[in-house]
C-alpha cells in the first residue's frame, strides 16, 4: 500500500478507535475491539492478534485470521524477540528471521508491538502477519504503537 493512503487509513483506524475506547473502559473489549478493526480494515493483515505474558509464558489471546500457536516457545521468534529486546521489530522477509516461529507457513513478513500496562511494563505483543514479503514499514509501527495506547488510556 503506498505510504500516504496508509497513513490516510491508520488517521481514520485511530480515530474510529478512539470514539469507540470512550464507550468502555474493559482492557479486554478494547483489545478485542482493536483487533477486530484493525483486521477487517487493513487488507494485507493476514493474522492479527495479542500474545500475552502469563507465568514466564507467551500464550495467545485474542485474534483475527487462522488459528495460530496457542503457546511460543521461550526466547524463539519475533514475539519474543520484541520482549526481550523490549522494542517493535518489523521483519520483511519472516523466513530470514533466526528462530522464526512458523504457526502458518503462509506468513511471509510480520511486525511485533510491545503491549505496556499502565506501569510501562510489557505484558504481551501484538502480533501482525501478512502474506506478502515486505508488507510492514515504519508508518505501521507508528501508528500501531499509538493505537495500543488506547487500551490503557
């Protein structure tokens, strides 16, 4: 998707967003709410959804697309790659990543985003896959870094 159209479609994504956080102030219906527009609205978005930290371990939670790995293994793949190095990693091309985590061989690029609590503290990530190479850039993690500022707002 070309850079301003994207852009274009995140301002009204975090604006629809917005109007609707003010409705309920549950973390879970915000997350809930956020991946179900993000993946209806976002046309290269193949797997959208959170992962969350619970006891030491990267369990999913809440997600659009096909079903997926209910539980990352420890320190391998883009998750917890994100966790560890406590930052939005965007991979092109996921079969160049080291330690990739293959939950659907039709992923081909992928980007990660740090969930924080209101403390700042990461409790999980939020997880985008897409089917094509390159898909992700830094438009994407701008604008998903602001949106999952909503659901603690």
């Amino acid at each position: 998707m070309e850079s301003k159209k994207k852009e274009a479609r995140y301002l009204r994504i975090y604006t629809q967003l917005e109007k609707l956080m003010t409705t309920c102030k549950d973390e879970e219906a915000r997350k809930a709410s956020i991946i179900a527009v993000l993946h209806h609205k976002m046309d290269y978005f193949f797997w959208t959804g959170f992962y969350m930290l619970k006891d030491g371990e990267l369990i999913v939670s809440k997600y659009q697309g096909p079903v997926a790995c209910m539980l990352l293994k420890k320190s391998t793949g883009v998750c917890w790659a994100t966790i560890n190095q406590q930052k939005s990693i965007v991979v092109d091309d996921v079969q160049a990543f080291p330690g990739h985590i293959a939950c659907d061989s039709r992923t081909r690029s992928e980007i990660v985003i740090p969930i924080k609590n209101k403390e700042g503290e990461i409790v999980g990530v939020l997880d985008v896959d897409s089917k094509d190479l390159n898909s992700f850039d830094e438009i994407d993690r701008i604008y998903l870094e602001k949106i999952l500022n909503l659901i603690t707002n």
